[in-house]
C-alpha cells in the first residue's frame, strides 16, 4: 500500500511540477501563504491561479499530516506520504502547478508532529517526502542536506529579489511550557528558553543564512513557518528563543543586508507586524496562514504590540507586488479568498536601506577586560553580577528615577536600560537629571533583574555608576 502511494504521489508530481521561474526575469508579484487541509475544501488555489503570480512561496503546514479524526497525532512517515498525494491529486492544486513555480519550507504540521523540533523521530522521512512533493531532482545536493532550508535569487542586476527559505524544524531546539494555563485558555502557554545551547536554526543554517545574505540583491523575502517580530502570543513564536530572535536581527544589521522582509505562516490569521529600528531600517514581517484553515467567524486579534493592520477572520493568502520604477515600491498585500485586497501597506525600497550604509556595521572598540557591552549583557540571565558599558543613547527621569537606554527606540531588543534610583542620586550625581546622562558613556555594576521581561540593572549606590571619559 505504501509502495502504492508513494507512486501515485510521485506519478502526480511529475505531472503537476511546473516550468522554472527564469532567474534573468524581475518578478513583479509573489503568492505566499500557509495553512491548508488536504481534506477540506480549498478554492484559494483558482484564486491564486487566478492572480498569475510569477512565483508561489509555501511557508509551511502546506498539508496536515498530524491529524486523525478531528485530533493532532504524530504522523507515521507513510501518513506524511498519504497526505502529500491527496493534496498532489486536487484538481486545482495540479491546475496552480502547472502554471506557476512553487517553492516551500515547512512548519510543524506538514513536519508530522504538532509544535515538534529536533525531537521529532521521523524527520528525515518526512523531509524525504517534502523534497518528493516539490519534485526537487534526485541529484540535488538538498536531497543530503540536512534540513529544508534553500535560497534563489531572481532577476537582472538592479532588480534582484532573494528569496530565503527557513527551516524552523529540523534543527530547532525544544520549547518550555509555563507550569499553568493563562486565564480563559485551553493550553499551556510557552515562555522563553534563555538557555545558551538552546537554537533555532542549527549551527550549519546559521552559518549558510549568514552567506546568503551577504550576497548582492535589493529585496530579500525571508520565509519563517512562524513569526519573528509578534512577541506578544504565547504560541509557537521566535520569540521562545529570545536569543535566536536577537541573533537574527543583529545578522540581518551586521551584514548590511539590505530589503529585508520577513514572510510568516502558522496563526490562521493575517496581519503586518512592524519593528522600526532594530535592523536599522522599518523590518516589516507579514503574515498569511489560512489557506483555508483561517477562522470565518471574527476573532479578536492577538496581542502584537507591532501589529499595523491585521486580518482577524477568513481564509486569504498574501501578495508581494513590486513596482521596479525608479525607486521601486513594494506592496505588502493579503487578499481574501476571492482575489480582492483585504489590506496593504506600501513601502518605497528607497526605505529600506540601513541609513545609506551599504557595509556591514562595524563592531564596537574593545572594552576593557571584565566590561560586557548591552549585547553581550543580554545574554546573561536574572541574578547574574556584571558590569555593563554603553553610550546613553535615550531616557527619561520618571518620578524619583531616571531611566537610561542603550538604545533610541526603548522597545528594540538591542536595548539594555539602567534605572538610577534615588538612593543613588548622592554626592557626584546629587541633583542629576536625564540630561547629566545624555550622550555620556557609563560603565555600571551591578545584579541584573527583570522588568516585563527584559534585563535591566537597578542602580543604589553611587559607587556602582561611573560616567567614562572617551
């Protein structure tokens, strides 16, 4: 029987896979969504048929493998394979191949195993049947690659997109659960895992990412099963490894990578997510996830404190549209599940660039022996003793204290605050103000301890802020 699916499957992939994107051409509109059950209904593929996009990118749970009579249920590789064929059969999957190429990661559905990493004991056969459902050729160096990750460049010089492709799975180390429920809700939530050997991506992706993007292109489409910039659910999010999160944004600024736009599946919902400042340049991350699994009915929309526009009910898929005119305009679009544009936000390439500065950023000068930087701070944890050295970049007094920041923006992951209480406020810094801070290097010492989440030093004694002569 499994003999019997697996070449149906593959007879039905063969048929379907369709004529290459040429590379030399600019693309002009890219497809992109996540979250379709083979089993149900899913007219979305004629409308995407419909819209003639020059590409189609699969962000993951591009079939449910882990589900069996209404509940999740680790897959076996031969129901990964099963469920691949059926989706290869549809009609309308097979008319939207033909037509258009189709690249893809995966996310944990299609994976096999509901929110499974590293762990999952099928993932080299589930990655087998990937690359067979994708039609990827048998002498492709991704059929040994570990892990589904994979990066194109399409288009002439001056109009290159890169598309990257990440794998979230395969390597991603495992999530921790709060010990009770929150309020209201059916499961545990996850919290961060801070551990240092706690990863993502895996050292080998982390290390082929780092390459790719230092190549030359303009736009750069980042695909991720799961959001990067909402940090506010607690479901499966990047930000449940707080320090892959940062790693990803310190790489995207450290190797001057330019165009950077994040494309995110997984919520069965769609919406755009902001970060303003932490690459540089406005990092826009949006998402599509209902194929046909979005809720029809409206559902009140998630925290995301970076949220500009969302899409809370409705199956929809997303919509890259470029106008390459003299300063080219990306259009950052979801459509509903008959084609028209649901919402949209519009921004000039010219915007995102990191301040014209097309080199990567240069490291810091060497602190001195024993002194951590605000980046090498965050890596610490609650309770540890450090000293920590940065130019006060923003702040202000609040009452008795005074808030200093590393960073302008004061919501950037980068930024590490030192709060200057009162009893601090004695002898050299008597009568101190924000200003007395302003655009000085302080070196302080102290126990690091949270507030909302974030690492920050509380100041009581004078002796243990300096301000540094540079």
């Amino acid at each position: 029987m499994v003999r019997f699916l697996l070449a149906l499957f593959l007879a039905g992939g063969v048929a379907t896979v369709a004529a290459a994107q040429p590379k030399d051409q600019p693309l002009t509109k890219i497809a992109f969504g996540s979250c379709a059950d083979q089993n149900k209904p899913c007219p979305i593929w004629d409308t995407i048929a419909e819209a003639k996009p020059e590409l189609l990118l699969l962000l993951g749970d591009t079939m449910y493998a882990d589900i069996e009579d209404g509940r999740l249920k680790a897959a076996s590789p031969e129901k990964i394979v099963k469920c691949y064929a059926e989706l290869a059969a549809l009609p309308a999957w097979k008319k939207l191949r033909a037509q258009t190429p189709v690249l893809g990661t995966w996310d944990d559905h299609d994976y096999g195993h509901n929110d499974a990493g590293v762990e999952w004991e099928h993932k080299d056969a589930a990655q087998k049947a990937f690359h067979d459902f994708f039609g990827t050729p048998a002498d492709s160096p991704k059929r040994t690659q570990k892990g589904v990750y994979s990066s194109d460049i399409f288009g002439p010089e001056g109009k290159r997109v890169q598309v990257i492709l990440l794998d979230g799975r395969y390597f991603r180390s495992a999530l921790k659960k709060a010990g009770k429920r929150l309020p209201g809700m059916t499961i545990t939530p996850y919290i961060p895992v801070t551990d240092d050997a706690a990863t993502m991506l895996g050292d080998e992706q982390w290390k082929w990412l780092e390459e790719q993007l230092k190549k030359p292109a303009e736009i750069r489409l980042i695909g991720s099963g799961i959001q990067l910039i909402n940090d506010d659910h607690p479901f499966e999010k990047w930000g449940n490894l707080p320090k892959e999160r940062r790693k990803m944004l310190d790489l995207i600024q450290s190797t001057g990578a330019n165009g950077v736009v994040f494309l995110s599946g997984d919520r069965h919902l769609g919406e755009i997510s902001l970060e303003p400042k932490s690459v540089g340049y406005p990092l826009f991350d949006i998402t599509a996830s209902g194929f046909n699994q979005a809720s029809a009915n409206y559902r009140d929309p998630e925290a995301n404190k970076y949220r500009v526009s969302s899409l809370p009910y409705g199956n929809h898929f997303g919509m890259v549209a470029i106008d390459w005119a003299a300063d080219p305009v990306i259009s950052l679009q979801l459509r509903h599940a008959d084609g028209e544009i649901a919402i949209q936000s519009k921004i000039k390439l010219s915007k995102l660039q990191a301040k014209g500065d097309k080199e990567p950023v240069k490291p810091a000068g060497p602190l001195p022996e024993g002194v951590l930087s605000p980046a090498e701070t965050l890596k610490k944890k609650e309770g540890d003793e450090v000293t920590v050295q940065f130019a006060v970049e923003a702040g202000r007094a609040v009452t008795t204290r005074i808030l200093l920041n590393s960073e302008k923006d004061f919501k950037s992951d980068k930024n590490f605050t030192v709060v200057v209480n009162a009893k601090a406020q004695t002898g050299k810094f008597d009568k101190a103000t924000f200003d007395t801070f302003k655009g000085k290097t302080i070196r302080v010492k102290g126990k690091l301890s949270s507030f909302q989440g974030n690492l920050q030093i509380q100041v009581n004694d004078e002796k243990e802020l300096e301000i540094v002569e540079k």
